[in-house]
C-alpha cells in the first residue's frame, strides 16, 4: 500500500505547479485539437477567434492555455493570435503522456 501512496503522490506533484498556474480574470481554453489532415485552414484561428468572443460576453479580458513546449505548430497558431509565454513549466516523462520536455503557459489579451 505504501508504494501506491508513494507513486500518487508523485505523480500528483508532477502536476502541481501545472494546476496551480493561472492569471486573473482569464478564460483557460482547456483543451484544443485539430486532425491533421484539417491544419492550415484557419481552424484554429477562427476557434480562438470565438474564444475571444465568447470570453468577452463573459467579462473575461485575456484568454490562457498551455502547450507542449515541443508542439512548435500550436505554438506558431497561439503566437500569430497575440499569445506570450509567460510561464515554462518542467514536466517529466513518467505519465501516460507521449511528450519530453516541459510545458508553457500562454497569455493573451482580449
């Protein structure tokens, strides 16, 4: 039983800093995705554009999300949207989750 207490344990503070992260007044966009064959044809600008909208109906004045550090071709998309990292957040490859390295926090205004 110990050694499964342990193991939660770690893997939850591997999440710690990831679920403590946020900025005030802002609207977390979860989670986003679009099925390669579909990239490049404005999809996720157009998503973020009604996020923006959707954020501002709700008196939010940024929108925040995070991202794989080594997903350069969201990045580039959130980028051209007018996000910033404004945080890197170290993650290690011990969950079910296939990716090495860290992850940013991405900030932008309304």
């Amino acid at each position: 039983m110990e050694n499964v207490e342990i193991l939660v344990n770690w893997s939850m503070e591997q999440f710690k800093e990831f679920y403590n992260s946020r900025v005030d007044n802002s609207l977390l966009i979860n989670t986003m995705f679009v099925v390669e064959r579909f990239r490049r044809k404005g999809i996720g600008t157009e998503f973020i554009s009604m996020a923006r909208k959707k954020a501002k109906s709700l008196d939010f004045d940024k929108l925040s999300l995070f991202v794989l550090s080594n997903n350069v071709t969201a990045q580039k998309i959130y980028h051209s949207n007018g996000f910033k990292i404004i945080k890197e957040i170290d993650f290690n490859n011990g969950v079910k989750i296939n990716h090495i390295g860290g992850i940013y926090f991405m900030v932008c205004d309304i």
